[in-house]
C-alpha cells in the first residue's frame, strides 16, 4: 500500500507496529501522511528510546516530520502536532482519562473525517481533529468523572464537542 499510494495516509495502531519491524518503510509513506503515535509506539518507528521522546518531544516530533515529510501527532498530555514545514502545536484539550483502549481509533476516524474535504486546508484539519478530540474527552470528565470512560463515551460527545466548537 504504501509503495503504490500516491494520496496521503492516516496512519496509526497495527500499521505503526508493522512500520516499527520493518522501519525501511518510514522512507515509503506518502508526503503529507498522518501518522498518530503515542510515544511508546514513536520510539519504536524512530528508535529513539520512550525516555529521550519524552524529555524532547517537540524535537523528535519535528525532526522526524521534516524528515519524511510527514505530519506527526505525538499522543499523549498535551499532544503535539508537528507539521513538515517544522511549524509546531500543542493541544489543549484532553485528559489522562482519555488513555484507554480505542480512544486513538476515534482520534482516527475523526482525521479521516475532517481530512477527507475537498480544498481542505490539511493542518488545520489535522488541528481541529485533535481539539475536538480531545474536547470530547474533557467533556466525558466533566459528565462521567475520569474513571471508566470508554472509546464509545468520547464518541457519543463528539457532536456536542464540534457544535461547541463551531458556536
């Protein structure tokens, strides 16, 4: 797939581990793909230990976009987004109830969502993508408290977290 793609990617979970055994790929992935690790899965498509990602986030994510040319949003508090032009962001939404199992599978289907407009603006998409992501999970803390919450209770607050967004 990514020999033979020629339109950008949004790539994350099972297709960051397969890249992480066979990190020659890293060179295959088309410009202005997304890929969405946390730092454990960053350090193992980068071979940069998980301790020097997280002391340097803002390098490692920025040095291995410009790279490749790719975007990277480096999972985590406060996510960062690094863009291939080097221009870096932090999100402020989100919390640590957010780290559970499919949550990154939502981020996900939101980027391929917001992505997938025509004459997009790509950064931005990717910016908004994971502010409302993130808003929907501070939004499940206020509502559920933040023990318990689920992928599926982010998912059921991403409409409520774009109309606050949009108003």
């Amino acid at each position: 797939l990514l020999e033979s793609s020629n339109k950008s990617l949004v790539i994350d979970a099972d297709a960051l581990n397969i890249i992480s055994e066979n990190t020659y790929m890293m060179g295959l992935i088309p410009e202005n793909s997304i890929l969405t690790p946390h730092p454990k899965e960053f350090s193992r498509i980068s071979g940069i230990s998980t301790k020097s990602i997280l002391n340097n986030r803002f390098k490692y994510a920025s040095i291995t976009s410009s790279k490749y040319g790719v975007y990277i949003i480096l999972k985590g508090y406060s996510s960062i987004i690094a863009a291939p032009s080097g221009e870096l962001f932090v999100n402020s939404t989100g919390n640590a109830s957010m780290a559970t199992a499919g949550s990154g599978d939502i981020l996900t289907g939101i980027l391929a969502s917001f992505t997938g407009f025509k004459n997009k603006d790509l950064l931005n998409a990717i910016i908004s993508s994971v502010y409302i992501h993130g808003l929907a999970g501070d939004i499940c803390s206020k509502e559920i408290g933040e023990y318990g919450i689920t992928a599926t209770d982010i998912l059921e607050r991403i409409p409520q977290a774009i109309n606050s967004f949009i108003n």
